[in-house]
C-alpha cells in the first residue's frame, strides 16, 4: 500500500524497507553519524550497481529534508506582543525610579510650585491643593523605596520581555508565576480603593497569564506527541 501511494514499484519498496532495517540494526550496534552516511555512500552504489533507479535516492533525500524542517512557532507573535508590553514597562518604571532618584534630595514643594506654573493649573484650585497636601506627605525615604522597587520592577520586566521574544520556556514559567503571585494583591488594591486604570492593568494581567497558560499547553500537548 505504501508503495502504490508514493509510486515506488514493489522491488524499490523492498530496497528501502531492506535499507531501513540494515539502518536500525546498525545503529543499535553504536554506529555514529559519521559512520552511517559512509554506509549511505555504499549502499548507494550497490544501487547503482545492480541497475536500481534514482528515485530512492530522491526519495531518501526528500525524506531528510522533511526531517530537518523546524516547526514553525505559531505562538511567536503573542509572544512578541506580550514581550514588547513588559519591556514598555520596564521604560516605565526604569523613568519613575530614576525621577524618585533624583528628587531625593530636591525640595519637593518648590517642585510642585513649577509643575503647577508651567502647568498654568490655578494655584488657589482643588487640583493645587491636593498636590501640595500630598507632598508634604512623602519623604525622602518613601522617595528612596519608591526609586529602589521601581527599578528592580524594571529589571524583572526587562527579563521577561527578552525571554519572551526569544521564545524561551523558562521566561513564559516565570512570567506565569509572578503574573499569578501579583494578581491577590491587584485584587486588594482594587477593592481598597477603586480606580478605573486599576481595572484595565488587572485584565491585561489576566489576559497575559491564560495566553501564556494556553502557550504552555501547547507546547506540552506537542511534545507529548512528538
């Protein structure tokens, strides 16, 4: 049946299914590499020699050439947006903790009075009000800690951002992990205090750990059956 399917006549069919078996048993006695296409060359010319047709010749080389085809990664572009996100946060946070950084040392107030002139914001508005109340609310400690996190938040997206562009297994288990370590406390801070851009950071997080959950499957399921 395998013969009429792919053309061969029943006497090629017989080579390749003689070959197959000469193959297997030479590599169960530890022939390498090297080895078997010296044995490839011989057999080739015994084929030659007793007046077989090429086609096998076609017909193994075909088959090579399927063999050392990649599966094409089908999940490379989610992969990529995911990877291209992290990484935008970690521009993000890599400015806060650098800003936090820098005012350390700076008087708070008089920054606000700027930010508030150049904004044209009223200086006698509820909008002034609230930021000069919660400025003389942070400190330079809190401004230290907000600085250090900030950055160290950074270097963790900026790791898996590139391990997730580069395909890596152990960036989409990680980002799985943490993903899932910091959706309790998204939750509390949401119903601590409800913000709008709360809700859409916590459904981006939510959709990136069942994309990356259903990634995994996959590459499981494909495993399994290769």
């Amino acid at each position: 049946m395998l013969e009429a399917h792919i053309g061969l006549t029943p006497e090629m069919g017989k080579w390749i299914g003689w070959r197959e078996r000469f193959f297997a048993s030479q590599k169960d006695e530890g022939i390498d590499q090297n080895g078997s296409r010296a044995l490839t060359k011989t057999l080739r010319k015994l084929q030659l020699s007793a007046g077989m047709p090429d086609e096998i010749s076609q017909t193994e080389a075909h088959t090579e050439k399927e063999h050392a085809k990649k599966p094409r990664d089908v999940n490379a572009t989610g992969l990529m947006v995911v990877g291209l996100f992290k990484l935008t946060k970690a521009a993000f946070f890599t400015a806060v903790g650098v800003v936090a950084f820098h005012l350390v040392h700076a008087n708070l107030g008089n920054v606000v009075d700027r930010v508030i002139s150049y904004l044209r914001i009223d200086s006698e508005g509820r909008l002034a009000s609230f930021l000069m109340d919660r400025v003389d609310l942070i400190g330079h400690h809190q401004l230290r800690q907000a600085g250090l996190f900030s950055l160290l938040y950074a270097v963790i997206c900026v790791v898996e951002g590139v391990g997730l562009i580069r395909h890596k297994s152990w960036a989409e288990y990680f980002t799985v992990v943490l993903t899932a370590l910091g959706l309790p406390w998204e939750i509390y801070e949401l119903v601590h205090k409800f913000e709008p851009y709360k809700i859409g950071l916590m459904a981006a997080n939510v959709a990136i750990l069942l994309y990356l959950l259903w990634v995994l499957k996959k590459k499981r399921e494909r495993v399994r059956v290769e």
